[in-house]
C-alpha cells in the first residue's frame, strides 16, 4: 500500500497582490482577512458565499486583524491604528520611522497585538517588536534590534510564544512572560537552499506551521522540533499561513509576486489546502 499522498493546495482567490500577507480567520463574519503590503490593500473573503471585499489604506499595511467589537486593527507604515465598524479610523500607536514599515502581527491570548516592523531596505537592526494593549497605556517594546520581525504565535497553552526574524533562517522562542526584553531561544533553524522562514500558524496539537519564502512550500514542526510533514506549493514565494473555514481545517496560504522579473502565474493569490489540520481559534484585539 503507498502511503498518503499530502494534500495539494488550491488557488481560491486569484490575485496579483505584491506581497500577500497575514492571513487571519474572523469567526465573527466567517470570513479570511489578509493583506496586500505593497498595495495598501485589506482583502477579505468568506468561502460560505464567495463574497469578497478590498479596503484601501492610505499607507502600506503589514497586517490587519478583527477587533472584538468590531472593525479592523492595522499595522500600517507609521504605526498601529484602528477601523470602526463604521468605517472611521484612528491611530492607536503613531510612530513613523523614515524608512520604516509595519510587517506581521498577531493577536495574542489576552488580546493584546504584538506588532513587528522593518525597514524598505531591511538593514540589520532597524526593526522591532511591540505590544499594543487594549487600554490607553503606551506600546510596550518586546523586542529590538530585530530585522524583518515576521511569524508571530503561541502554542496552545499560551506560555510559549513562537517568533521569526526571517533573516536568521530560525523560528525561536519567547516566554510571553518573561523579562523585557523578552530572551529569544532557537526552536527551528531552516537548512539553506530551503528558504526563508514567514509567517506561521499553530494548530490545536501545538505544532507549527510556517511558510518559507523562496522555498515554496509550508512546513510543520512538532512542538520537540522535528519536521513531520511538508506541504508543496505551486508558488515560490509563499509568506503566511492561518487555520479556516469550517471547523478551522482549512490552511489558507498567501503568496508574494515582488521580487522575480517573471512571477509565477499564480503569485499573489491566496490559496488553500483543505482539511489540512486542526487550527486554533484566533483571539480579536480586545479595544
């Protein structure tokens, strides 16, 4: 008997997005939230009905997640804001930076975001991670001196936090709790030629799932660190990844065409593996 074949990924959603970012499933309108870094664009799409909808931002947007009443959190170019489910906006977080963006974000379990930046020219140390909570308190600095702050997440238990800085090839390890800031140890460590590890999911068994930019693929690690499945995908560029769709088995995959002077014919649009796991419900930013 031949063993199972993987599942193969799908495009849903054909798009010619710069830089796919940040998939995000909101419970709330059964729908995926994702972004276009480079277009200063907020896509969403519910799989129920086919609907899709495009926000404009008037900066390059890093990521976009559901707030609990409603509305979107944003991490632009100058900082973190939010949308009103009326549509209105306000900065939560104002910090331009010349030569500074937003990049990946997460909503951790006390609903908090955790917010990564870069620099365009993604000099070593221009970046850094924060945590913007709920109340008026200012941003908290989790992280500095980082480079391109990408995957952001947490296992299951929420006492282990999962982190990229995509230049070292690593998925590390923080302890949410721990002293700022926060100390960082290796987890994964990507082999070279495999590409570079993006953004990441965990499912509900505690393992990780991570995209490899210019590696095509998304890999999953136990929660010991040992590569137990890979998922081959018909993109090179593949950036993040995020549980969805009905009862979270669904892996949605966002995909880059920036970079190459011949995209691949399906780069930027988001794609899906079905019924590749178990996700984990994602918390909404609780202001």
């Amino acid at each position: 008997m031949s063993a199972a074949r993987p599942p193969r990924a799908e495009i849903v959603v054909r798009e010619r997005a710069a830089l796919g970012e940040g998939p995000t499933w909101d419970p709330a309108g059964d729908r995926l939230i994702w972004v276009d870094i480079l277009g200063s664009r907020v896509h969403t799409y519910a799989p129920g009905t086919g609907r899709r909808t495009v926000l404009a931002t008037e900066q390059h947007v890093g990521a976009a997640k559901p707030r609990r009443g409603g509305g979107l959190i944003v991490n632009l170019r100058d900082g973190v804001g939010a949308y009103g489910p009326d549509g209105t906006f306000c900065w939560l977080h104002h910090d331009p930076v010349p030569g500074r963006r937003g990049n990946d974000a997460a909503v951790a379990p006390d609903g908090s975001l955790w917010a990564g930046t870069m620099r365009y020219d993604e000099a070593p140390g221009g970046g850094h991670l924060v945590r913007i909570g709920p109340g008026a308190a200012g941003p908290t600095v989790l992280l500095d001196a980082v480079t391109v702050s990408n995957g952001i997440g947490w296992s299951p238990d929420g006492r282990r936090a999962y982190y990229v800085d995509s230049p070292t090839r690593r998925i590390d390890i923080c302890e949410p709790s721990g002293q700022l800031p926060l100390e960082r140890r290796p987890f994964v460590e990507i082999e070279a030629g495999a590409g570079f590890p993006d953004g990441l999911a965990v499912d509900a068994e505690g393992c990780v799932w991570v995209a490899l930019w210019d590696g095509g693929q998304v890999r999953r690690y136990t929660p010991d660190g040992r590569l137990d499945r890979t998922l081959p995908l018909p993109v090179p560029r593949p950036t993040a990844c995020a549980f969805g769709g009905p009862g979270l088995r669904d892996l949605y995959v966002t995909t880059a065409r920036t970079g190459p002077a011949d995209p691949h014919p399906y780069a930027g649009s988001l794609l899906v593996v079905p019924d590749a796991g178990q996700g984990l419900p994602a918390p909404a930013f609780a202001g």
